[in-house]
C-alpha cells in the first residue's frame, strides 16, 4: 500500500507498488488531464511535479514516490490563474491541445527554478513533443509567463472556471438557413 500526496490531498493507493504512477492517477483518482502519450518517456505528455520536479508519470513507480508531494495539472491552479496557464491562451498556444497539460506542467517547473530561462534553457527543459508544432508560441508563453513571474501586469486570457463550455457555445447565435453564406 502506497501513500503520497496529490494536489495537497493524501492518497492512500491499494494497488501494486510497480504501478506507474500515470495510471494510479488516471484511473484510481480520476485525474485525467495527465495524457498517456507514448509510454516509454519521451513525449511529455504525461508530465507531473514530483516534489516540485517535472517528471514523466509513465516513467515512476507509485512505489518509488512513497511520502512523496505530486502535483498534476489540475493542482497546478484550479482557478486557471497560474501564469503559464494565462500565458499559454494568451499566446495561443494550444492547437490539438492534446499534450498541453504536460507541456504546462514542465514550463512551470522550468520556471519554478530558473526564473528568466534563456532560449537554450527553455529549450534544453523543455523535451515535451508536441505533434501539431507550436514550438515558438511555447517558448513565447514560457518567457510571458516568466515576465509575470517577475512581477510583470497579470495576464487575463483564460476565461473563469465557472463558465462551463455549454454556457460558452450557447452566447453564439446558431446559423440558421437564412444567416448562413
């Protein structure tokens, strides 16, 4: 039996202690939003903060993180408000979106440690795939991220966690046979 902390709450996982830990968080808690990519590592996407270091959660045993402190992407800021979070829609960086939790997760630990990373830096951190390219608006985000970090004007690009996506679809009028062109 395995217990660690996820996102400040402790977790007490029955399972075998070989499981990797992307899978206790996926499945025994529900934490979705860390990606299974490729499995062996090298994409990114599944991504977490192991005691405030990126790790790749396909890669670590439950075991092997006993008493550990684990933060995923949801426990990064449940308000959206963390700036490589703002920073990441104010630059629009998602296209598929698909390996963006993972790609946050190492930006923010990237930053965490090395607060105005150069280019080198960024790029020598940030080893995450990313399929759809978005390589140069990452590197943009990750340095307008750590100009807020350093006390820059707050970005405002996400919108709040209470509009929920339905909310969002029903503010635009539907085409109706007439409007359409």
């Amino acid at each position: 039996m395995t217990r660690f902390t996820v996102n400040g709450n402790a977790v007490h996982y029955k399972m075998d202690p070989a499981t990797p830990l992307l899978w206790a968080l996926r499945d025994a808690s529900n934490l979705t939003g860390t990606k299974y990519g490729c499995g062996l590592g090298q994409c990114g996407a599944c991504t977490v903060h192991v005691d405030g270091v990126a790790h790749r959660s396909c890669q670590v045993t439950i075991g092997a993180i006993e008493g550990s402190f684990v933060t995923t992407i949801e426990g990064l800021s449940p308000d959206r408000g963390h700036p490589v979070q703002q920073a990441w829609v104010a630059e629009q960086v998602p296209q598929c979106g698909y390996c963006q939790s993972g790609m946050i997760m190492a930006a923010a630990a990237l930053l965490a440690h090395t607060p105005h990373p150069t280019d080198g830096e960024v790029d020598r951190a940030i080893t995450n795939l990313c399929r759809c390219g978005t390589y140069p608006r990452i590197r943009r985000a990750i340095q307008r991220a750590a100009e807020v970090i350093a006390g820059g004007d707050p970005i405002t690009a996400a919108p709040p966690p209470e509009i929920k996506p339905a909310d969002a679809a029903a503010a635009v009028p539907a085409l109706t046979p007439s409007t359409k062109r």
